[in-house]
C-alpha cells in the first residue's frame, strides 16, 4: 500500500537531498594541484637564483683575464691630433678576440656545469644560466675598461707628449661579444641534455593479441 511505507513521497527516496551537493562540502576541485605547483615554482626560482649567483662573480675573473690578456692599441699624439701608431695593425680588434674566446671557454664550461648539477634540465637552471652569463659578461667588461688605460685620450696625449706613444683605451667594438658566453653555455647544456639527459622511461607495450583475438586497449 502506498501508505504503509513511510519513506515514500519522501524527497530522499527520489534521489534528492535537502543538503549541499556532495562535491561543494570539499571546497574547489583539486587544490591539491595549486600546492604542488607552489613548491615547484619556488625551487626553480632557487635553482635560477643559485646559478646567476656564481656566474656574476666569474664575471669578476673573466675581466681580469680581459685586462691581462687583451693587446694594446698603440697611440700616438701628432700636432695636437691622435692617431693609431700602426693603422693596418690588428691590436684594435684584438679586444675583442680575445673577450669573445675567453668567453668561449667559459661558456663550455659553464655548460657543463650547469649540465652535471641537474641531468634532468629545467626551466631555473636555463634562465638562471642565460641570466648570469649575460650579467657575467657585462662585469667583466666594465671591469675591464675601468681597469685598462684612460678613455680620455687628450690628457693621455698630453701626459705622454708630443709625437710618444701611449696605450689607447681598453673597450669592445662589437658589443654582440657580451651575448658570446650565455649562447655557448645554453647551446652545450641543450646539446648535453639532449645527448646524456635524464629520460622518462618508455611505457610498456600491449600483450600481443592471442587466438587471433586483438589486445584489449584500456
């Protein structure tokens, strides 16, 4: 009878519920994901920071090799006019040959480097590498000018006298130089990561189909 039982006409017994909907009493779907993210985020960071660090110090190192190793450009004061002592002499471009191979070799070290800390790669160490490279190069070559002989070449030219010779300034042509480490570096960390790098494993391949029968595909 429709009467004796007494959950009938009840809204339960119909599938609803005078309460909230079961997926709003646990708040926003999968906040579990934003925490994960947060951590991963905070420790490329570090990992970016902990590599620029290092490689703006070297910068340090790679301007003082510049100063000692780059050639003199050969002045000369002539009836109150300077000029190059030697003019079909390479020494105006030596500068710059010698801060791009030095950055060369840091480059491939820092490539390197960056490679053995983390196999596995990520986007920290990457940026962390490009960043302090390029900040890097910057160092050493400010350092490097404001080491070298002066910019100011009249006091130079009448500090020396006339028709002596004195070293000109020390200072980049081509100012694409600064970009030489950071590319070498990023380039043999790919090259490195790609060749040696961590790979996820490959997943397993289907049963082989048996008696003719197809294997079933979840």
């Amino acid at each position: 009878m429709y009467g004796s039982d007494p959950s009938y006409g009840h809204p339960a017994s119909y599938g609803y519920s005078d309460g909230p909907p079961a997926h709003a009493a646990h708040g926003p779907e999968h906040p579990e994901h934003l925490d994960e993210e947060r951590p991963d985020v905070r420790r490329e960071v570090r990992t970016g920071v902990l590599c620029a660090l290092p490689l703006i110090v070297l910068g340090v190192g790679l301007g003082l090799l510049w100063f000692w190793l780059a050639p003199r450009v050969p002045l000369v004061s002539v009836d109150g006019g300077v000029f190059l002592k030697d003019p079909e002499g390479e020494e105006a471009i030596g500068a710059d040959g010698t801060f791009v191979l030095l950055a060369v070799a840091l480059g491939l070290a820092t490539g390197l480097l960056a490679f053995l800390r983390s196999r596995g790669g990520g986007i920290g160490i990457v940026v962390g590498v490009a960043v302090g490279a390029l900040l890097g190069s910057v160092v050493a070559w400010r350092l490097g000018v404001w080491l070298g002989p002066s910019g100011d070449l009249t006091a130079s030219a009448k500090a020396a006298g006339e028709d002596k010779t004195f070293d000109g300034p020390l200072k980049l042509q081509a100012m694409g130089a600064l970009l030489v480490w950071p590319f070498i570096a990023l380039v043999t960390h790919l090259v490195l990561i790609g060749v040696f790098g961590q790979r996820d494993p490959e997943s397993a391949a289907p049963p082989p189909a048996e008696d003719g029968k197809a294997a079933p595909h979840w």
